[in-house]
C-alpha cells in the first residue's frame, strides 16, 4: 500500500471502530514516510469528522463517537515518539468534576471523553469533589473552562458553593463555567451564576467549544 | 464479620410458564407488616418519596408519612406498602436513620390499629462504599451492615439495597459499547459481591424476623436505560440495554439464591425474571416513574407486579396536594383497575393490553415480556454458573430479537446486534479465560477497579 492509501486505511479504521487494524496500518504509515502531523490530519481528524457526520445523520451512537475519539487517541499515542519536541495542539483546557456528596459520573466520564475527541485537553479530578479541589485545580492547571456536573437536587447546592470558592479566589473571571446533569436546568445556571448549561453531553461540548473557537 | 451461614441455592427450573406469569398472584406469596398479603391475589401500591433538601429529614419522615396514610383512609385504601429509601447523607448517622424509621413506624403502627390499614415497610439501605479504597471499603461495608440491623430491629419490614459491586467497570464499558467489560462486570465482579452482600443480609434478616427483599441492578441495568433515552437519543443502541437488562437479572437473582424471599425492589425491571424463576413476588415501577425518570416501558412492566410502585417523588405541593400523596393516588387507581380485573377473572386481558402497548415499539420493551423473560429464564436456569448464564441469556435475548419480525428497530440497532451477536459468541466460547485475561487489562485501565479485593473480601 502507498502512503496516501496507508492514511486512508488508518481514516476508515477509525471510521469502523477497529483499534487493531488503526495501529497495524499507523505503524505501516510511519515506515512508508508518513508524518505524525499528516496521520493527525488526513486520518484521525478525517476520520472523526466522517464519525461525526455518520452520528449526527443517526446512523452511528454516542458511545461510537467516544470509542472512535478513544482509537485517535490511541494512535496519537503511537506518533509521540514520533514528534520531535513537538506538541500536538490542544484547542483549550477544561476542569472538569461531579460536585461534593454526588458519585453519579457516568454523565460527567461521557462529557469529558467527548471533550476530549474535540481536542480539548481535560482534567478530570472524578466525583465527590469538594469546592477546595476545584479552586487548587484552576490554580495549578490555568484552565479555559471549568465544568461541574450533580444528579441530585441534594447536590446541586455545591455548584454554587465551587462558583463562590472560585470568586473567593480571585478567579472567577479567569474561566468560564459549565453545569450540566440531571438535576439541574438555564434557569438553576443562571441563578448560580454560571456562564453556561449543557442539557446533554453533545450541548455541553457545543458550547465548550463555541466559547474557545468563536464559532 | 457477620454470620455465614447461609447455603446457596441453585434455581434448576422455571415456577411458571408464560401463561400464568401475571399481576397479583405468585407462588410464594408473602404475609407481613400489620397483616399485608403481598401475591395473593392483590395487587398492592407501594409508595416511595424523597424528603425536601432544605426540611429536617426526620420532621419530612414523619409529615410525608401521616398525609400517605391520611390519603390512604381517604380513599378507602386497604393494603399499602411505603418505601423509604435511605439517602447517602442519612447513612451517616445511622441514629437519626433509628429516629426515623422509629416515627414511620409508629404512625404505620397507630393507623393500622384505628383504622385496619394492612401496611408493609420496606427500608432500602444505600450503597456507600467507595470500592477505590482497601477492601471495597471495610468500612462503608460494616456502616452499612449496620445500618440494616437497626432498621430491622426498629420496624422494617423488608430489607432492600441498589448494590454497585462492579459498577466501576460497567461505567467505563456501557459507554463504549465493551460487551466484554459488561459482561466481566454482571457476570462476574458483580457476582462476588452480590454474594458477599447478600449471605450478611439474609442472616441479619433471619436473626431479625423480617424480609429479605432483593437487590435492584439500578446502578447497571437502569443507567443504560436512562443514557438509551428516548427514540430518537442515539447515545448507547436500545438493544444494548435490553440485553443488559437480561444480564442483570443473572446478577440480581443471586440475593435469591443467597436466601431473599422479596418482595424484589420496585426499581429492578428485572424482577419478572426473578418471579418466573423464583415464584417471589416483586414489586414493578413504570409509567409512574415518570416523576424522576422516562422509559419507554410504562405499561409492560406491570404485567406480572405484586406490589405496583413509582419513582421517587419530592414531597413538593402540587394542586392536588404533596407530591407522595398525589402519587398514592395515581398507583392507587391502578392497582384497583388491576384488582378489579382479578375479581372478573379478566385479568389475563388487561395483562396482554399491557404487554401489546409497549412490547414491539422498543427492544428494552420486547425483554420483559412473559413469553421472551420465559424462554430466556430457561437458559438462564440451563447454565452451570454465573458467569456463562450472563453471556448465554444475552445471546438467546438476541436471537429472540432478531427473529422478531414486528419489533421495531433501526438500521444502528439491527447492525448493533448482529456485532454483539458475533462478540458474544466469542466471549461464550471460553468465558473465565477471556474475563479473567481482560480483568487484568482493565485494572489497568478503569479507575477504582481492584479485582483482587473482589476476589478476596
């Protein structure tokens, strides 16, 4: 196989979900000439934007939106020996976390991975998370974003408790924060003082990446 | 360490058959509270509310209980069954938890006796071990054993737990479509632990004197259905959580095999699995979970229902009253539809109207009917252990599928079960060697997940 027939290879096994065959044909692709930053752009992001389409046309499932995105990330894996020094490009950061008193993350674990297959870099510091872990978090990792996820009418009190924390700080106007879950609405993100709410998973990355790309 | 003398029991063979599998009638009925017969011919409302956040949980306790059982002498209610399920605030202070339950079960206690209320009172202890730390949290464990003592000694009547043993790796897997991580979690982490959980339950309920009740696969079988949504979701395929469904009626059976006796918690959809195995009877929630949740379910899980239940309902003031006492209503007039239909002897009429309305619109449906939950319970009961029933009940629950004609699925769903069909298969050829083999991948892999505290708790 040629170069070019390699990165489409790699494309359609990431549009097929085939983590094997998507490393079998990277390794292919390296040891044919390809660069890492030409299998990042004619493969993966091809690739993902085909899975994106195939997932907004109803013909493929969230849950293969995250594994394709989970393949991406996997090969990029593969490439870092690859990059001489180079990075590869993240669009923003994201502080993400279930608030303190609620261990539902299902909900939280899904926006973070799509998150991340939108090239967000994503810090997730997991359920149960106290408004101190938060504030600690924006200070050390200087993120664009801060979300914050509750199941529980019981916990959603505790948003508003991390946007105080955060205001305490001096950092509030440093990020832009996020809320979604299900016990919590607009109306309830606006009395809190959040700057947006995300009623699913797909609203919520929408939004995260309007706020940073503009469009 | 608690008592371990409970023997585990294997179920070889179906109670029922398709035909007789119905609402209000099981084989082992069930007799307890202030003289509630549970199976034996009625069906019975079980009313279940969550206290206001911002109110004193003891004085919401107490002011949601009195209007339920005022609302009950209102309408001429004679058997009733009130759930309380414990929050994970509440089991910190497992003395406020004996206050609590104390003052429910007085004002069961003074109505039953003043007016011939049949009340039954089932507590539901909350799962709060954090299975990241040593030994799935010894301590959680013991706060929670502990917890289900002192309710048992100061008024319960049935035990019930929504246990999340193996969830760490169902959540990591149900958004990836991973039926290996499905499976190694219902099928064989989750079978340690129910295991584990349940021989301490069913000693603590014999020392006790009250009821083993079952254990919902809320955290597993439920979060699929909630990320499944509606028709037009398109976040995990419907199919898929049908077939976690079936898989957790194997993990969920193992309370009974440990002793439980029910009745099943309202919460676990499964539990027409557990009746046509066990002959136990359960309590069902459907349409009236709407409150807290929506499903595509509401009238097919009715069909088989010892006690007839809601969702959690907040105690906020509607026009027609507390959210609780509105409910009571509404399960009310449903259970006395149903009732009624057994006095005409229509009752099998009124349960296939159930069944029609929901059976061939959606998968989730279509496994929760008596002739597919019959067929599937069959292998389930055919299979030499937990682990190969999970996977071979979620490959028959396939076939059945797709030999069905009318049951509506789309082009995704069909390409779904064909994959998960092919995947199963593999997984069914060599089960413990493939899970264990993949265990050791994902401990890797998933937070929290520790398969050796599984295996040695």
């Amino acid at each position: 196989m040629s170069k070019d027939e390699l990165l489409n290879a790699i494309r359609d096994s990431i549009v097929n979900l085939d983590f094997d065959k998507s490393k079998e044909y990277t390794l292919k692709a390296l040891k044919a000439g390809a660069t890492p930053q030409e299998i990042i752009l004619k493969s993966i992001a091809e690739g993902m934007e085909i899975v994106g389409k195939k997932f907004e046309a109803s013909e493929y499932f969230l849950s293969e939106l995250i594994v394709a995105g989970e393949i991406g990330k996997e090969i990029t894996k593969i490439l870092e020996p690859y990059l001489k020094g180079e990075e590869i490009k993240k669009i923003g950061k994201v502080v993400i976390g279930t608030v303190r008193g609620d261990l539902h993350d299902i909900g939280k674990n899904i926006v973070a991975m799509m998150l991340e297959a939108a090239e967000f870099k994503v810090i997730d510091l997991g359920a149960d998370v106290p408004p101190e872990k938060f504030v600690e978090a924006v200070k050390r990792e200087k993120p664009d974003i801060v979300g914050m996820s509750a199941l529980l009418t019981v916990t959603m009190v505790e948003m508003k408790n991390v946007i105080d924390a955060l205001k305490e700080a001096g950092l509030r106007d440093k990020v832009k924060v996020i809320i979604g879950g299900a016990a919590v609405t607009e109306d309830y993100a606006k009395s809190i003082g959040a700057d947006g709410y995300g009623a699913n998973a797909v609203e919520g990355v929408r939004i995260c990446k309007q706020w940073i790309t503009g469009k | 360490m608690l008592q371990k003398w409970c023997q585990t029991m294997r179920f070889s063979r179906l109670t029922y058959t398709p035909k007789d599998l119905v609402f209000g009638f099981s084989k082992n009925p069930l007799k307890y509270g202030t003289g509630l017969e549970v199976g034996n011919g009625v069906v019975v409302p079980e009313v279940k509310y969550f206290p206001r956040v911002e109110k004193d949980v003891r004085e919401e306790y107490k002011s949601i209980t009195e209007q339920l059982l005022k609302k009950a002498v209102a309408l001429g209610i004679e058997n009733l069954q009130l759930e309380t399920e414990l929050t994970y605030l509440e089991m910190e202070d497992p003395r406020l938890v004996v206050e609590q339950v104390n003052l429910q079960k007085d004002l069961i206690e003074r109505y039953a006796k003043e007016y011939g209320l049949h009340v039954g009172y089932r507590v539901t202890v909350a799962d709060i071990r954090d299975f990241g730390k040593p030994k799935h949290d010894e301590e959680g464990f013991n706060r929670m054993m502990e917890v289900f003592e002192l309710v048992s000694s100061n008024g319960a009547d049935v035990l019930s737990i929504e246990s999340e043993g193996g969830k760490e790796l169902f959540n990591y897997s149900i958004i990836r479509q991973d039926l290996l991580g499905i499976v190694s979690s219902l099928g064989y982490l989750a079978t340690f632990d129910m295991k584990r959980l349940w021989k301490n339950i069913v000693s603590i309920a014999r020392n006790k004197s009250v009821l083993a009740g079952g254990d919902s696969a809320c955290a597993f079988a439920n979060t699929a259905m909630k990320i499944a949504g509606g028709l037009k979701d398109n976040m995990i395929p419907h199919s898929l959580a049908s077939i976690v469904r079936v898989m957790s009626a194997c993990r969920s059976l193992i309370a009974f095999e440990e002793g439980a006796t029910g009745p099943g918690k309202d919460c676990a959809y499964e539990n027409i699995y557990l009746k046509a195995i066990t002959g136990y009877p359960i309590s069902m929630e459907g349409k009236t979970s709407a409150v807290a949740h929506s499903s595509l379910v509401g009238n097919i899980v009715a069909a088989a229902c010892d006690l007839w239940s809601n969702e959690q309902v907040e105690n906020i003031k509607l026009f027609g009253g507390y959210g609780p006492e509105v409910f009571l209503e509404i399960l009310h007039y449903d259970t006395k539809l149903m009732n009624v239909a057994i006095e005409d002897k229509t009752h099998f009429c009124l349960r296939d109207l159930m069944i029609k309305s929901d059976k061939f619109l959606n998968p989730q449906a279509f496994v929760l009917s008596p002739d597919i939950v019959c067929s599937i319970s069959e292998v389930i009961v055919g299979e030499k252990d937990e682990l190969s029933r999970t996977v071979a009940s979620a490959i028959k629950a396939i076939e059945l599928m797709m030999a069905e004609e009318k049951l509506l699925l789309s082009r995704g769903e069909k390409r779904f079960i064909e994959m998960a069909k092919t995947r199963l298969e593999e997984i069914y050829s060599s089960p413990n060697e493939k899970v264990e083999r993949a265990l050791e991948q994902y401990e890797g892999k998933v937070e929290k997940l520790k398969v050796k505290d599984y295996l040695e708790v």
